[in-house]
C-alpha cells in the first residue's frame, strides 16, 4: 500500500502548470467543468511519480476520500488527514 501526503491545495487558477495533466485526467473522469475557484487538493503518491487529485467539494466527509484512496492503494497519511478535514464543507 503507499502513502498520499498533500502536495497542496489550490484554486484552478493558481493550480502550477506541472498538476494541469493529472486535474484534467481526473476531471475527465469525473465528467466534470472545472472552474477557476474549484478547491484541489493534489497529493503525491510516495514511492510514485503519481499524483492523485480530489476536488475537495465533491466530498462530504473524509471517509469518502479514504476510501477512493483504498481503490487505489494508497493511504493518506495522518497530517494530511488532518488538513483536508480543515477544507470540507
């Protein structure tokens, strides 16, 4: 299993041109248009060159976000818990 730590969250706007791929992908995805003021929450996948991106207003709780993480083997790391926590709702 590996670990996701928060690499940042940031608005669409401000998003760095390096996570622009991984946000697109993942919208795609998600079918879904993402504004400038989308919240984005990139994390990186230790031991990965991966990224995995959460457009924090599409969860209600961080158990959901837990569990997309656990599809995709990884674990989010108990700091980074934390700080999303902060950022929902």
């Amino acid at each position: 299993m590996f670990i996701a730590t928060l690499g940042g969250i940031f608005r669409f706007r401000d998003l760095p041109d390096e996570y622009g791929p991984y946000v697109q992908f993942k919208a795609g995805i998600e079918k879904r248009e993402i504004k400038d003021g989308d919240e984005i929450a990139i994390l990186d996948i230790t031991g990965t060159a991966s990224h995995h991106v959460l457009f924090l207003d599409s969860y209600n709780s961080i158990e959901q976000i837990k569990e997309e993480l656990k599809e995709a083997d990884a674990k989010v790391n108990h700091t980074t818990l934390k700080i999303l926590e902060g950022h929902l709702n």
